[in-house]
C-alpha cells in the first residue's frame, strides 16, 4: 500500500510540473494580446547574484530564480483537478 501512495505522490508532482510549464507558454503566448496581458502578470522570487564558493580547485556557483504567473498557477489548479478525476 505504501508504494501506491508513494506512486500517487509522484503522478501527482508530475501532473504539477506539466500544468505548471503549460501554464507558463499559454501565459507567454498571452502576452501579445493586449486584453489578456494580465495572465503573464509575474512575481519574481530568488538570488539576484549568485553564491560563489571557491575552493581553490573547484568552483561551486548556486543560483536560484522563480517567475511565477498567473497562468501558471491556473495551470497548476487545472493540473491538479485533473489529476483528481483520473485518480
């Protein structure tokens, strides 16, 4: 039983990331029409400049950004209904 939840989890998590970058090219594709533009509307979250670790042999640079949109997220609650119904 507990494969089967671990399985669920993952479908579920993929099911996220598929409406998640649907989302994001429905949004981009928006943005050149001028009564839709508010559907790529973004919040941008992370590290402007990235940490940089020098060791002298190796270097190690880590840098993080989210831009999340509003058609992202529609695509992510549609993403997850329709995870729901095939559930």
């Amino acid at each position: 039983m507990a494969i089967n939840k671990a399985t669920n989890f993952w479908v579920l998590i993929l099911c996220m990331l598929a409406g998640l970058t649907v989302g994001n090219f429905i949004g981009e594709l928006c943005s050149t029409v001028s009564f839709l533009k508010w559907i790529n509307y973004a919040g941008h979250f992370g590290l402007d400049n990235p940490v940089r670790i020098d060791l002298g042999v190796i270097w190690i640079s880590f840098q993080v950004k989210l831009n999340i949109t509003l058609a992202a997220i529609f695509g992510m609650i549609g993403s997850v209904l329709i995870y729901q119904k095939i559930k």
